[in-house]
C-alpha cells in the first residue's frame, strides 16, 4: 500500500553527517546535520546546511575551516546522549564528545 505525505523538503532516511569547528578562541565544537549530501562527484564535492545563528556555522565562519564526518553505526549510539539532545553552548566541555570516537 501507498501512502503519500505530500510535498516535502527533505530526502527520507537523512544522512547524518558530524561537522566540526573550532571557535575563535579554540574551543571545539560538533553540530549533526542532516541537511548535507553530495552535490557533485566531479570534483569530489558535498553540502551541507547551516542556519547563521548556531555557533559552528558562526565558527566555521571567523576560522574558515571546518571538518565533515559520518558517523558510524556505533558511534552513533554515544552521540545520541550528547550532540543529538543539545547544543553546543548548552555543553560546558565541548571536547568532551567532540572526542567521543
């Protein structure tokens, strides 16, 4: 059977993909995101969304340098404790689960 969910913007099952940064005072940060993939195959090319106000699109700004990570099946277990329920200015340590693998 069918079932149709209408129009909607986004591909079912999402990636999920880890981005790093580091702030302008060296601080770690890692933000999941499910709006990325890839975008191109020639040259090697993916993309990912970023609303301007979280802290590693602002981070990935001032350092102009960020990393892009996919994370696997067991890793993902120990992020849902961690980057999946907060943010990172809601975490003291942010190394502490930008360590996590």
């Amino acid at each position: 059977m069918l079932i149709s969910f209408g129009p909607r913007a986004y591909i079912v099952p999402a990636p999920v993909l880890l981005v790093g940064t580091y702030d302008a005072q060296g601080k770690p940060n890692v933000m999941t995101a499910a709006w990325g993939g890839i975008c191109c195959s020639q040259p090697p090319c993916l993309s990912v969304s970023l609303r301007k106000v979280t802290w590693t699109c602002q981070s990935l700004l001032q350092r102009k340098a960020f990393t892009v990570s996919i994370p696997s099946r067991g890793m993902v277990g120990r992020l849902r404790r961690t980057c999946f329920r907060q943010t990172g200015r809601q975490i003291q340590d942010a190394w502490t689960y930008a360590s996590a693998g």
